[in-house]
C-alpha cells in the first residue's frame, strides 16, 4: 500500500473531508497535527507543501495534493472503489455545484469560527500576547499573521460579528434545507458522494458558531446529518489529537 500522510488540524472541518474518504474507502493514513493557533501552517516548511497556509495537505507517494475537494476527487481518481464521484456528466456538475455552495460560505463561517472557537482555544491555553509572539515567531516571521493571532486572543468575543455571519449563514442552510425537501437520501441523489463529505462536516459545526438547534429548526438537514453520523467514517474521522500527540496511524494492521 502507497504512503498517506494528512496535514490535520484538531476538530476542524476541511480536513475532516479527507478523512472521512480515506475511511470510505479503507485506506490506511498517517495524520500529521497541526496546531493552528501558533499558525504551524504559516511555516516555510509546509508553505512549501502548500501554498494556501491552510489545512489539509495530502502526500502521497511524496506528491503533495490540497484543498479538500481536490484532495478527495483525486483520491477517487487513484482509489475509485467504492466510487464517491457520480460516473455522469450532470452527476458530476451537481456535486461540484455543492463544493460551490460550500465554499461561498466558508468566508463567514470561518469569521464566526474565529470569534467563537478559535478565541476560545487561544485564551484556554493561558499564553500571554508575548509568549504567543514567541511561539508564533518560531513559525513565521510574518506580521501579519502575528498580529492576527494576538487580536484573537486579547479581544473580547465580537457579539455583533457572529451574529451578522449567523444571518448569511442560515441563508445558507434554508436553501440547503430546500434542496433535501425533495426527500432524496443524499445531496446529489441516492448515491453517497464527495458532495455529503464536502458539506456535513461544516454543517456539523453550526454549534459553535452559536447555532445548537440547526437540525429541529431544519429538520431535512438533521435528517441528512442523521444519515451521516450512521456510517463508521463519521465517527473515526473526528477523533481529536491528545495533549502532546503530533502523529496518527489510523487503520493500519
Ligand atoms: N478551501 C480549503 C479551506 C481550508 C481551510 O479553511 N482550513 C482551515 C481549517 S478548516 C485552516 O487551515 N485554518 C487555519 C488558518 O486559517 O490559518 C479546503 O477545503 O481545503
């Protein structure tokens, strides 16, 4: 079996996509942890393996591959069973459509995030703003991202903020909402496919961003979620690292 690795951060939302279709389709992996509040994907190092700064990166076989949609559609490519692309010209449109749809909302949603999560996580660990600097200094010398990490962490939640995004968000949701009225079982049809990965694990994350009751107030949507969290990738794919873990095997023998 070729080498795995995934760049993963703790209980985010891109890289889990990727797990969820390394499980889908039994493929063993190596994660590699990130710790994004001290921006470890701002590094030289891994800018090289991807130049977004973001997670996840896949290597495989030492080539490396990102951006989560582009990562599962060319580990359907080199693994195609099962398949999780649509063998259909319109099949295929329909599910790139979703990534769209996705991707139109990462904007806000990763805004909230910030203001919820992230500050929360940052402030939890206790770093002053000049040990941050430090730490973060070891990574990249990059103001900007500095700066960023040192708001994050010395403001208080910005109420109004999350509550803006929520609006767009929910927009969001209540179109989605309409698309599953039609009582398909997944979002391009009756066939589970990259679409389902590209959109429960964000989906999953509406707590955080303030919204806990997203499947009664849609309740199409928590039938969708209800369908994913019945399949054992869904489980597995969120495990988080424990304190001081910076590797992973999962499903090697
Ligand atoms: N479109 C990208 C989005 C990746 C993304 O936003 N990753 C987040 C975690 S879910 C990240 O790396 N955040 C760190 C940062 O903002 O610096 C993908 O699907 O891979």
């Amino acid at each position: 079996m070729s080498e795995l690795v995934l760049y993963d951060g703790a209980g985010v939302p891109s890289p889990r996509r990727v797990k969820i279709c390394l499980l889908e389709k039994g493929l063993p992996f190596t994660i590699k942890w990130m710790n994004l509040g001290l921006m470890d994907q701002k590094a030289p190092g891994y800018l090289k393996l991807n130049p977004t700064g973001l997670v996840p990166t896949l290597v495989h076989e030492g080539k490396a591959v990102y951006e989560s949609n582009v990562i599962n559609e060319y580990l359907d490519a080199v693994f195609p069973n099962p398949p999780l692309v649509p063998k259909d010209a319109y099949g295929q449109a329909r599910m790139r459509m979703w990534f769209a749809f996705e991707n139109d909302f990462a904007k806000p949603f990763r805004d909230a995030v910030y203001e919820t999560m992230g500050k929360q996580r940052l402030q939890s660990t206790g770093l002053t703003p000049e040990k941050l600097r430090e730490e973060i200094s070891k990574r990249t010398s990059n103001e900007a991202y500095i700066r960023f990490a040192t708001r994050v962490l010395t403001t208080p939640k910005d109420d109004e903020l999350v509550a803006e995004r929520q609006l767009l968000l929910m927009e969001k949701m209540a179109q989605m909402e309409d698309q599953l009225s039609d009582g398909r079982t997944w979002l391009c049809g009756e066939q589970f496919t990259l679409a389902d990965i590209a959109l429960a694990p964000r989906v999953d994350m509406f707590p955080v961003v303030g919204v806990p009751d997203l499947y009664t107030r849609l309740p199409n949507i928590g039938k969708f979620m209800e369908r994913m969290k019945a399949r054992p990738s869904w489980e597995i794919s969120g495990q988080r690292p424990e304190p001081g873990e910076t590797e992973r095997v999962v499903g090697r023998r």
